[in-house]
C-alpha cells in the first residue's frame, strides 16, 4: 500500500453526468458502498467535498468488529487493510476500580482474533485505491452538493464541482455525508434522539506494555473509557466524560494529563506518552425517522448515530452498505428500478430494527454504568458477576458486540 492516496483528476471529457447511483460522501462508509458494488455493473459517482488525500489525511482510529472485517474480506480489499491495523484476541471490561474483571477470549467465539483497530487513513486508503481504476466509479472532488430534484424516475442533483455548477442524473442518491447530512436535510427527513451530557476526548498514545493485543473498556461514573491497540505499541483511547470536563481534560498540562491517564487505566499500559492531539467531540444518539425515499437512501451516520461505548458507530455503518449493496445487486439483477422505493425498503426493514437495538444497548450501557446512585452500582455489578460465571451471557454479549447476532451480508468479489 502506498504512503499517500492515489488523486484523480477530473477533465470534462471524462465526467459522465449520468449514474446508476451517487453517493454523497467518499468517506469510509460512502467508499466501502462503492467498492462493494464495484463488479455489479452499476455506474457510480462519488461525491466528496474534500481531495481526496486530504480525506484521508484525518488522524482517527477506529475499532472494526470481526463482521465488518468479515464484510471488508467479502468485498476484496481486507488483504490490504489487515497488516496494517492493530488487532486484539482479548477483551478487558471493568467498573472503576471494582476489582472484579470480565475476560473475553477468542475461544468464546472459535475465531483468530475478537476485532481489530485501523487509522482513517489506511482504511480510507486502500478502499481509495481498491476502486481507483475502475471503468464504472467516478470520483467527483472536491464536489458540494446545492441541491437535489427527485423526480418520478430519476434524481437530479446541482453540484459544484471545482468551483463549476454542473447537473448529475442519477437513478439513486446515497447520503453517506455524517450526522449533520445535507441530504437529509433537503430530503426533509426528520430525526429523533437526544444529544448526551457528555463529551468524547480522543487521541493515541504510546506505551510500554509488553502485550498489545488487548481491547479494554473500563466504566468509570464520568463515562466510559475505550482504549484500543494500534501497531507500533500504540493505542486509540477515547475517554468520555461530562463536557466541561472533557474540554479541561483537552487544556491539561499534557504532564497531569499523563498522571491522570495512568491512574485511569491502572497502570496497565507501562509508562505511556501522547502520540496525537487531543480532540473533542461531543456525543449523541440519534435515528432518521426513514433511511429511505423514493430514489434516496441513507447510510452510516447520515441515518444514524449511537454512544461510541463499545465502538459501534462505524461498524453499523459498514454493516449498512453491506446491505444496501446487497438488495441493490440483487435488485439490479432481476431487472428493478434500484431506485424504486419498495426495493429501499428491504434495505430498511434490514437495517434500522438492528440499529435500533444496537443504539438502545449502548444508550443502556452508558447511562447504567455512568452513574454512582447504590441500587444501580449493585445491579450493574451484579451484571459482571454474572456474566463471570456465565459462559452462555458472556458469549451472547460478544457475539452482540462484534456483529454475529444480525443478519447475514451475502456479498463475494
């Protein structure tokens, strides 16, 4: 894989403005979309706002669950991805400083590893370059959106696409464009949720630990703490607290924040010092009232977006391409209109019952474990002794977490 994404520059003669399907957003979510569709015959336009090294360019990680590295394998670009990401074949979950400790092995589920850690940019990376060379997928960027006409058998989209207004027809838009999508919002698609009391800090480190294929999430009554292991002896931490706390925890001495962080991961990591800045994030949960609409669909955060306890947020969304491709393939195949809003909605009574389910697990985890009031301490703890000496919870909880429990993706290359 090389250092830098590959860039492709546009000239007239080679943007056709006529699609099968436009996705909004080259992101992880919109990339991996197109690169599952990337053999199906379909025309595809990729519309980003940003170069696309500079998309790539964000200093994130994320924690991928073995379904998506599943999905990822099904697609074709896994190869490329997985030497260059951290992975973990155990899982620590504890309460504060409770010294009670639930252990997940990989012998709970029969697999190699329990999932995996990737940068932004490797994965973006090579899904970049997975789909760079084909005939059927154009790459409009940098492209703003301004505003999009559906009609009966077509949509059409008003793009600027370096600094030029053009005309896109397509048969389908895809909003892979985050929480705050604008396709949402011209669509007139209404959301329910509530923002959270709390903040995420996010940031890598270094460390000394002789072990580095561990995953911890530790509860403390601030919020949860994730700490992730990155290649190289690195590890993404992201630590939730209350807002005002989260934005002093940013603005510390990074030598008291070092001090502080030691004491909240009980010294398990040996001497440890920051490798990025630390960002702020504030969190969220929230449901699109539809995913679809005749000739739209909304995918990842642009439909849905959840608490990061238990890093689900990019797995959902991966899991929803996954999907999408799927019945749009197969749509394709038997000769329907992938525009059509009765094939969107296999996609939907797909997708949003087990997002649902996922959002309400980790709104439940949060505001169980962030809080200090008796008669929960005892229940949730009561929950961890349990799931100690219950194999059968244990492994119902994992196979949750890491994706099994849904519904199967059918998607080859």
């Amino acid at each position: 894989m090389t250092e830098q994404p590959l860039t492709y520059p546009l000239s007239k003669a080679e943007i056709n403005l006529d699609y099968d399907l436009a996705i909004v957003g080259g992101g992880i979510v919109g990339a991996t979309l197109a690169a599952a569709l990337k053999a199906s015959g379909l025309k595809i336009a990729i519309i980003e706002a940003q170069p696309l090294p500079q998309a790539a360019a964000r200093r994130r990680a994320y924690a991928l669950s073995l379904i998506s590295g599943r999905i990822l394998e099904g697609i074709g670009v896994w190869d490329s991805i997985l030497p260059h990401i951290g992975k973990f074949s155990k899982i620590r979950l504890s309460d504060a400083d409770h010294p009670q400790v639930v252990k997940f092995h990989t012998t709970d589920l029969a697999t190699d590893y329990l999932g995996y850690v990737g940068d932004h940019q490797v994965i973006l990376t090579a899904l970049q370059e997975f789909i760079g060379n084909c005939p059927n997928i154009t790459w409009l960027c940098p492209a703003a959106v301004t505003g999009v006409d559906y009609q009966l058998s077509q949509a059409t989209l008003s793009v600027n696409i370096e600094g030029k207004p053009q005309q896109i027809r397509t048969k389908l838009v895809i909003g892979a464009d985050g929480p705050r999508s604008p396709i949402r919002t011209l669509a007139g698609i209404k959301t329910r949720g509530w923002k959270y009391w709390q903040s995420c800090v996010t940031f890598t480190i270094k460390h000394q630990a002789s072990q580095n294929d561990i995953a911890f999430e530790r509860f403390w009554p601030t919020g949860p703490m994730g700490i992730l292991p990155l290649p190289g002896n690195r590890c993404q931490i992201v630590w939730t607290s209350p807002h005002a706390r989260a934005k002093a925890l940013q603005e510390l001495d990074e030598a008291e924040f070092l001090t502080l962080l030691e004491k909240h991961t009980g010294g398990l990591l040996g001497k440890i010092e920051l490798d990025s800045e630390r960002l702020v994030f504030p969190v969220q949960l929230m449901q699109s009232d539809r995913y679809v609409l005749p000739r739209l669909a909304l995918v990842g955060d642009a439909a849905h977006c959840c608490h990061p306890v238990g890093g689900q947020g990019l797995n959902l969304g991966i899991r929803d391409v996954a999907a999408l491709a799927q019945v749009l393939q197969e749509a394709y195949q038997r000769g329907e209109d992938i525009g059509d809003v009765k094939v969107l909605e296999r996609y939907e009574t797909w997708r949003k019952p087990e997002n649902l389910a996922i959002l309400g697990v980790t709104d439940f985890l949060d505001r169980v474990f962030s809080n200090n009031w008796l008669p929960v301490v005892a229940v949730r703890r009561l929950g961890i002794w349990m799931m100690c000496r219950v194999p059968f919870l244990k492994t119902f909880a994992l196979q949750v977490m890491t994706g099994l429990k849904g519904r199967a993706v059918s998607l080859s290359h």
